[in-house]
C-alpha cells in the first residue's frame, strides 16, 4: 500500500536507532505488513481489537508460537515505538508456549527398557536415575562416596541450579550397585570414563537409551528424564507426598513438580467421581 512506505522508512529508522540486528528489521517490517495485508488497510488506522482478531486468525491457522511471538515483538514494537502509543504493547499479550505432558513409562515398561540396556555400567546408571529420579548430568556426576549405605541415601552434589540434594538409597538398587563395584571395580567416580579420571559421557547414556528402546520394543520416546518423570509419577501413584517428590525431584517451585498429577493414571482411576456420591434413576427402562 502507498501509504505503507512512509511508515516503513520510520519504523526502519527506529529499529536502527536502538541497534536492532538487519535480520530483526526485516521480521519486523514483513510481519506488520502482513498484519496490514490481513485488513487491507494502513497498520496505523488499526487498533487493539484489530491486533486481537489477527491473532485469533494465525492461531486457527496453525502458526507456531515462536513465529506468533515474533509478530507479538513486532507489532508491539511498531504501536508502542514507531506510533508512539505506549499503553498499547503491553495490552498485546504473547503466546505461551504449549507445555506438553512427559512421557510416562508404566513399570513392567521400565523393566523392559533396563533388561534390554546390554553394558552393565550404562544398565546400573540408568538404573539408579530411575530408582533414584536423577538427571542424565547427575547419574554420570556419582562419585563411590556419594552412596551412603549406613543413611539409605544418595548425595547429589551440584545439581540443577547448583544445588546440593539427597535422595533416597533404595535396597534393591544398593544390591545392584555392590554387584556392579565388584565386577567392575571403580575407583573415585561410580560410572568412569575410558580412562577413569572422568565420569562417562552423558552422550552413552542417551546412546543406550536408543537403542534400549528399540530392542525392547517400546513405541514411547525413552530418554533419561522419561526414567526421571516414570520416577516421579509412580511415587505419587503410590501415595508420596508431592512436597517430598518435590525436594527429591530438586524442583524450586512446587508448581514444577505438580504437573506429574496430570499424567499420573493410577490417581486418575482412584479419584471418585461426583456422580458417584448420587443415586440418580437415570438408567432408562427396559
């Protein structure tokens, strides 16, 4: 549209001004003027609601959420810059990303998955990461010392946000643990290297994931945090507390660890429905 070039060379000049990447520019001013293209009218005789219905429009048709955002930073940039309207930028609201539901092994899966891991050394590890709820990075992080056999726990050193954490030692995995020591030997680090002065590469236990998956036959994607979230969520089938989940998680925010309540089947089935509390004659005659 004609009047489209005056507002471009504007909104390149701002964009200039505040030492926005040329690539940035380019975004910017292709998404404003698709938003324009959309109405067939100047972006600067369209409003709020106008925005609004435009994002209505790219979400029914499928537009991902970081190109949605992108439009959201561009035409915040151009109403609240460009235009000069200040109130306008914070009343166009970004997309949040869809967060989906983790994957969950069922317990006879787990079995499955770990028998089919053929190394003893990437077996016992995956082992202890489910038994235990660890990170890839903390699994391989184990040291001999950090198992305490007298206090039933693990000592996670310098987890997620540098963090220092126990969990629990359970017996079977401290019986696999003190096979594995006699039939492999380590020294300082529970699960060496090749040449034992470094931990094994977190990269073998995803390798092994893979291929564990597929011998086992398995059709879910199977990665260390599945083990982690198959962890988290069979204790809370079982009756944990969430708040213990949480510090054994080493979540900060409750609300982290909570997410396991949607995914968990067993309270779904335990929980009773309200029509169940009723004795509705709904039950239509013979």
């Amino acid at each position: 549209m004609a009047e489209m070039s005056p507002l471009r060379r504007r909104m390149i000049e701002d964009m200039t001004v505040r030492n926005l990447s040329p690539a940035t520019q380019r975004s910017y001013v292709h998404a404003v003027a698709r938003f324009s293209r959309y109405f067939n009218r100047s972006p600067d005789r369209l409003g709020l609601e106008d925005v609004r219905a435009y994002q209505v429009h790219l979400v029914a048709n499928g537009v991902s959420w970081p190109a949605l955002n992108q439009t959201v930073c561009a035409l915040r940039f151009f109403y609240g810059v460009t235009l000069g309207h200040g109130e306008i930028p914070e009343r166009i609201p970004y997309a949040r990303q869809p967060r989906k539901l983790p994957v969950v092994l069922s317990a006879d899966e787990v079995v499955r998955f770990l028998e089919a891991v053929p190394s003893l050394k990437t077996r016992t590890a995956l082992t202890a990461a489910y038994a235990a709820g660890l990170r890839a990075s903390e699994a391989v992080s184990l040291r001999i010392g950090d198992i305490d056999s007298r206090r039933m726990v693990i000592r996670v050193e310098q987890g997620k946000g540098g963090k220092d954490r126990y969990v629990m030692l359970s017996t079977q995995l401290l019986g696999i643990l003190r096979t594995y020591w006699r039939l492999a030997r380590p020294k300082d680090w529970l699960f060496p290297g090749r040449d034992g002065s470094r931990p094994i590469d977190v990269q073998v236990l995803h390798a092994a994931c893979r291929s564990a998956r597929t011998a086992a036959g398995l059709d879910k994607r199977v990665t260390v945090h599945t083990l982690r979230h198959s962890f988290a969520t069979h204790l809370l089938e079982t009756g944990t507390d969430l708040r213990i989940i949480q510090v054994l998680l080493g979540h900060s925010n409750l609300s982290s660890t909570a997410r396991y309540t949607h995914v968990s089947a067993g309270l779904i089935r335990k929980t009773a429905s309200p029509l169940d509390r009723l004795r509705p004659e709904l039950v239509p005659p013979a």
